[in-house]
C-alpha cells in the first residue's frame, strides 16, 4: 500500500505542471510512477528512490527536449512583456541621449536611451527599439537603422 505514496506525489507533479506548463515536473511525475511500479513489485526503498531519480532525469534529459522542439514547431512562441517590443517603432516625446529620454511606444510613454554612440534623437523623431535594458527601451534612428542593414 506504500506505492500509493508515489503515486499521490506523482499526481501532485502533474496537477503542478498544468499550472506551471514547464514540462519539469510532468518527468518527476513519471520518475514517482515508476517508483510506485518498483514498490509495487516488492523493491526495498532505496531501489524505489533510485528509480525515482533515474527514470525522473532520463525524461528530462530525453523527452522534455523532444517535447519542446515538437511544441515549438507546432506553436511559435511568442514574446510577451518587455521582450515583445524589441524591434518596434516608437516615437520621440523627450529629446534622447545617452543618458536619457522618453519614447512613446504602443501608446505608453517609456524611458528610453540611445545605441552607445548614436547621436541625440529630437523630439518626433521615429526610432525603432533595439533592447530593452531593465524598464528603459535602448533605441535608434529608423534612418539610421536603414543605413545599417
């Protein structure tokens, strides 16, 4: 009746992944099935927590990164947050330096900063994002950028 402690831990894996969609804890849920099996079949405890910790990395080591590609070729992931504004344009609403300035992008007013050695960007000015450095989007030129490629 021990397996059933494997098998409520792998369970618990399970209903975490859905919540989390990592595909981590999905593979430690197979590794706590497979220990349930070893307890099932009379194995001292020590061969169970074995089984739990080799089977567990197998599947991570081998499944997950099949999963992954598989998944991404199927859905393209998709940026969110800071990272989705990379590469968008943006408006000058304050002049930008080096050291400074605002931009107005997707309709919220950023910080914002030149490319390290690009010159001051004037108010009206369009510029593309280039990074994105913590809460301050790192900008240049649309003109500039054009001349670069």
């Amino acid at each position: 009746m021990d397996w059933l402690w494997w098998v409520g831990a792998g369970l618990l894996f399970v209903l975490i992944e859905i919540i989390s969609l990592d595909l981590v804890l999905i593979m430690f849920a197979g590794g706590a099935f497979a220990a349930a099996g070893v307890n099932a079949a009379g194995g001292p405890l020590w061969l169970q927590i074995i089984t739990f910790a080799v089977v567990s990395a197998a599947l991570l080591f081998s499944l997950r990164p099949w999963l992954l590609r598989h998944l991404r070729h199927r859905m393209p992931l998709t940026e969110t947050g800071a990272a989705a504004q990379v590469g968008r344009s943006a408006v000058v609403v304050s002049r930008v330096t080096e050291l400074g300035g605002r931009v107005k992008l997707q309709g919220e007013i950023w910080s914002a900063r030149t490319v390290d050695g690009s010159p001051e960007l004037a108010t009206g000015t369009e510029v593309r994002v280039v990074r994105i450095d913590g809460a301050t989007a790192v900008v240049q030129s649309v003109a500039s950028d054009s001349h670069t490629v």
